[in-house]
C-alpha cells in the first residue's frame, strides 16, 4: 500500500475520505476538524451540540459531505481529553478511522490526526499514525477460501490465496493509498513516515509467523522463513539443526524437542551496523512453534492458542527485519531457539536433568515450563559470545497474566539503567511494560537438592521464579527478560484490530537498538571533544 505525505489544507486532499480527530472538553473545533466543519457549513458542531459526538477517546463518527470538499465522508474520531492525549491515542485514532473507511469502500484517505496546538511533535505523530493505520488494517484470513467470504464481526471480508484473491470481494475493499497530512517540515514528515511504515511492516511480519497454523509452521518452516527475510534485506543468518545443537552441548533445548517428530532448529540473525569488535545486543525469543504441555500435559481448552508460543522468537526475526531496513549504527543480534513440546514417546518427563550448553544442570519439575529451557542454551550461546546487552522475550507464564492483566509486559532485569533504556523504548514505541522484583531470595524458589538450578518454583510468584531460572545463564552481563504472556495475542476482535498475534516487542525492540546506537554516538562525540 501507497503511504505518503501532504503539506496542504485539509479541504484540499482530494482522496475519497478523510479523518480527523476532536477532543472531548475542547469547547469549540480545533485544528484540521474546524477547517473541514468551516467548509461543510457547520455540520460536525451542530452534530457535536446535539450530543451525536462527544469527542470520547475511540469514538468513531462518519459524516457524508455531499460534495461540499473533495473527500465523500469524513470519520470524525474522538481523541479524548486533551490532557491526556499521545502518541498511543493517535495510533489507535488512526486504526480506528482506517477500519472504519476501509468497511466504508475508501480508497484513498487522508488522516489529519494532529495539528500544532494538539500537544505532539508532529513528526512523531505522522510515524504513530502510520503504525496505527497498517497495524489496524492488518488480517490473516489467507486460509478462507472464496465461499467462505462471509466477512467478520464488522462486515469485512475474508480472502483467498493466489491470482483468485485479486477477483474476490475482500480485494475490491482493500485500499489503495493512505495519505498523512499535516503541517511541518516535509522532509521530516517524511522520514517519520518511512519509519512507521517499516516498524508496522515488521511488526505484521512477526503477526504473520504467529498466526500461522502450527502445522504449516513448524521449527523447520520457521527457519525457512526467517533465512528468506534475512536474504531479503541483507540479514546474515545461520540454522542449527540437531547435530550442531549437539556439538553445542544445547541439552536443555534438546530435551524440550525429543518429544516431537518435527525436528528443532536454532536461528541467528546478525546485523551489523557498529564495529567490527564490538559483539554488541543480542535479542532472544523463545520459539515453541506449538506447546502441547509435554507430559504435564496442557487442558483441552483454549490448547490451539499454543501455536502462539512462539511469538517472543516472531518478535525478534520482525525486529531484525526492521533494524536491518533502518540501519541503526550498532551490532544487534537475534536468537531464536525453536522447536515443539510434545508428549511423545521419548518426551522428557518431570524427575530428568538437563544440561544447558553452559555446563549447569536443571532438574524438570513441569515439563509445561519448557520455555526457560529453550531460552537457557539461547542466553548461553550470547555469553558464549559476549554479547551486551541481552535482552529475552518470551510467552514464558501464566502468572505474568495473574499479576499484570492484559495491559503490559513483565520486565524482569539484573540491571537498572538496562530496566529505564528498555522503560524509555517502550514508552516510545507504545509498547507497555512495568519493572517486576528480582530479590536475591526469590532464588531459593528455584534451589534443587539434585542439580544447579530447579527448573520452576511453583505457583506463588511463578513468573519471578522463571525469571529468576533465566538469570542463571547470564552470568554478570546486563539482561532483561520479557514476559509477554498477557500481550502476545488478542482473543477478540477490537476496534482498532483484529483477534490474533499482536508482535508485541518489535517496535520495543527496534527503539531500543536505536536508541543504544544514538547513546553510543554521543558518548564518542564526547570522546572526541576531550582528545
């Protein structure tokens, strides 16, 4: 899809729909809403006076112009209280107005989200609703067959693989062009919105790998794709398969993967755009392509949602994918360890001990806590290599749910300025997460009689006691671990999006790497201005 920039009054654009937000104790229209109000003859105030809009955060509002500016409807969307508008509010306005025009029949439309007086850098603005717009447009209906196009809960319909997609009724709603306007130096609205762009493009990458039936999926698939991205956009990318595991001495992961007859794979993806010497982040995300629970087997209900274990290791290939198109001046590597938990018949069972590829021992406890064994021999091969920071992203527990809803990520970390860059790149990217506790004596949750370390602590404080697995395979190296359980997926369909795999952690990811690149310039800028 065409996304572009435009400079000119809001009247002007001469696509088929525009929108434009308001907000709810703004006594009178600002900004791009009173230009188009002025030019329909006052129709937006009088269906504000009358109560028909409010201006509440997230309401949606499509008025028809009748040929009074070029555009045929305009959705008036609500933006909120002023005091409390962001860069958030402006994704999900933009989602919100793109949904609600695409189901419309819009082609071509204008988004006039922010303005001045709004209280946001519109360069920031014109990249957040260019997220909000492609994240929100974003389906996976490529399994629907032509005869099943009976559209979803708002009447969009679903689509087809192949030439017969272009001849379907969901291609003739699709779009053709989307169109920021605003005011501000075009140059820079520009490259805000070239980054949006790239940041929702990898962030529907990883949705994709998410939403893919385990079945097409596998750990094997999964390489695949993620060597084909790689080769794309000048990734250098290498896959372990079980004998190379085996020289690593990766048994954790090779435990976890015994029980299934699909094979396990390791995928590294390495940018470079630091020094030569310099090993630089690693980014590690579990990839459990599906987790039946092993032995400790799963419950019946809600066990196909499994397929989603594996979007920690979609948010890093997504990241990659990103930060190699953006070019941030720093060295980043991705590690995915991926594989199924199955119940075969040589699955590992509770009682056994592994041993991860840096030497210590874990005794299995639950063979449905497998993830912090596959990111075990994950975080030993970065230390191995002496990467730093290590950053660790994983659908990892239940408890996180428990403790944190559906709203943020768990952040668990040995390393407070770590903690406030990741706190910062999340804040920026729009991706929420909240610092969690990691006393010294949560440790002795996790202390075996028979090994190095227990492989799981038990209920109480079940997604510390995890975290605190995962230290033991870090050393002193600054580390982080996500636990993105309660953020990974939607399970219904919103207005701003659809059920599903979110990508949760791409955008967290990309703005990390960003941000570590501009640290390291200003403190060799510095250096130099001393010499």
């Amino acid at each position: 899809m065409d996304v572009g920039v435009s400079t000119r009054d809001v009247q002007q654009f001469d696509g088929d729909a525009v929108a434009v937000g308001i907000f709810s104790d703004d006594k009178e229209l600002q900004g791009p809403a009173a230009a188009v109000d002025e030019a329909m003859a006052g129709v937006i105030a009088r269906l504000r006076d009358s109560g028909e809009i409010t201006g509440a955060a997230d309401e949606l509002t499509l008025v028809h112009t009748f040929g009074k500016i070029e555009p045929e409807r305009v959705a008036v969307v609500g933006l909120g209280a002023r005091k409390h508008f962001n860069l958030e509010r402006v994704r999900r306005a933009s989602a919100i107005s793109c949904r609600a025009l695409r189901k419309a029949g819009a082609k071509r439309i204008g988004l006039a989200l922010a303005w001045a007086e709004s209280g946001v850098n519109l360069a920031q603005a014109a990249r957040a609703a260019t997220e909000g717009a492609l994240l929100g447009l974003y389906r996976f209906d490529r399994y629907k067959s032509a005869a099943t196009q009976e559209g979803g809960a708002d009447d969009e319909v679903g689509g087809v693989d192949g030439a017969s997609a272009e001849t379907s009724e969901r291609a003739a709603k699709e779009l053709d062009s989307i169109t920021i306007l605003g005011r501000g130096r075009e140059p820079a609205l520009r490259a805000a919105v070239t980054r949006g762009q790239i940041l929702a493009e990898a962030t529907n990458f990883a949705r994709d790998l998410g939403n893919e039936p385990a079945n097409v999926l596998t750990p094997t698939e999964f390489a695949e794709r993620a060597r084909r991205m790689a080769e794309e956009v000048g990734l250098d990318c290498e896959i372990f398969g079980p004998e190379r595991m085996r020289e690593l001495k990766m048994g954790a992961l090779l435990g976890v993967a015994q029980g299934s007859a699909e094979e396990p794979r390791f995928i590294i993806l390495r940018y470079r755009g630091g020094a030569r010497d310099e090993p630089g982040l690693a980014l590690a995300g579990k990839g459990i392509t599906f987790d039946t629970g092993g032995i400790s087997i799963k419950p019946a209900a809600d066990m196909d949602a499994m397929k989603m274990d594996m979007c920690g290791g979609a948010a890093v290939v997504g990241a990659m994918m990103a930060i190699a198109r953006l070019k941030p001046a720093v060295n980043v590597t991705g590690l995915v360890p991926a594989t199924e938990n199955m119940p075969g018949g040589k699955a590992y069972r509770p009682g056994d001990i592994l041993r991860a590829a840096n030497g210590k021992t874990i005794e299995i406890v639950n063979t449905d806590a497998e993830g912090r064994l596959v990111l075990a021999d994950a975080l030993s091969y970065a230390i191995e290599h002496k990467y730093s920071p290590i950053v660790d992203i994983a659908t990892l527990t239940g408890a996180i749910v428990i403790s944190l809803g559906h709203l943020r990520a768990g952040l668990f970390s040995n390393d407070e300025a770590l903690v406030r860059q990741i706190q910062a790149s999340a804040e920026s990217a729009g991706e929420r997460v909240w610092p969690m506790p990691m006393d010294a004596e949560y440790g002795a949750m996790i202390k075996s009689e028979i090994a190095d370390v227990k492989q799981t602590g038990g209920r109480a404080g079940g997604a510390i006691s995890a975290a605190k697995v995962l230290s033991n395979f870090v050393d002193n190296t600054p580390w982080a671990h996500l636990d993105i359980a309660g953020v990974n997926a939607r399970d219904k369909r919103e207005p701003d999006g659809d059920k599903g795999a979110t990508g949760f952690g791409v955008r967290l990811f990309v703005e990390l790497a960003t941000q570590l690149a501009e640290r390291k310039g200003d403190r060799s800028r510095a250096v130099e201005a001393t010499v």
